[in-house]
C-alpha cells in the first residue's frame, strides 16, 4: 500500500505502527485539539497502512526482501486460520522460510548434514563392557 495521502494521516499511522496510543498517536501526528482519534482510525486505509508499517518495523525495514517476507507472512496468518493439523503446518513453513530470509534462521541443513557422524562399530567385548549390568 502506499504512503496515506494526508500527511497528517500518514505521520498517525507511522505513530501507531511503533506502538503509540490511538490519543498519542493523534497528538504525535501533529493533530489540533483533544483528539478525535475515532476519526482518523476509522479513515479508509488506516488499518492495512499501520498494519502494513508494523510489519515494515518488525522485519527489520528491509526494502530488499520485504514484500516477500511480508507475503509470506500473510500467507502464514491465512495458514494458521484453517485451525488443522495441515494448516499449522504450512504455517510452520512459511513462517520459518521467513525467519530465515531474514537471517533470524541458520541456512537448512542439506544431505548428508542431517545424518549424525556414525562411530566405528563394537567389538563384542566392548560392547559388553559399555552396556552390560553392572556388578
């Protein structure tokens, strides 16, 4: 979505995003009297704008990957909305391929990085004496 028209509108929004009150986020803007808060929350674009710019703050405002991840993000909460084993699932994925777009993840492990190292093989005597009873 892009930047709200009204700058006004905009600076509430950018407000809201890092956390302020709706009556803090009214005077923050710039906005004349008490609040009339209700107002500006209700404008057309208000919600998916602040929803839009906190998901720009917490993935770190990364231009680069960001609508992917922002995607993907979506794609997640519409997962986990399924409320099923499947759904959670997908969501799992989605959100970890985030993560990791972000480098809040280690790169997936590939081939042979997934099977631990095998130790040589016991004799019969050894193995006797690393897991017989004691006496």
């Amino acid at each position: 979505m892009p930047t709200l028209i009204n700058p006004l509108h905009e600076a509430y929004a950018r407000a809201r995003a890092i956390g302020h009150s709706k009556n803090a986020a009214y005077k923050e803007a710039g906005f004349a009297g008490s609040g009339n808060s209700k107002r500006v929350e209700g404008i057309k674009g208000m919600a998916e704008r602040i929803r839009e710019l906190c998901d720009h703050i917490y993935w770190g405002e990364t231009p680069d990957i960001a609508p992917v991840i922002n995607e993907l993000m979506r794609l997640a909460r519409e997962a986990g909305a399924f409320q099923t084993a499947a759904g959670m699932v997908a969501a799992k994925g989605l959100l970890a391929e985030a993560a990791r777009l972000k480098g809040r993840l280690a790169e997936p492990l590939t081939g042979e990085q997934h099977i631990a190292p095998r130790e040589p093989p016991l004799s019969n005597a050894d193995w006797l004496a690393k897991h017989a009873p004691s006496r």
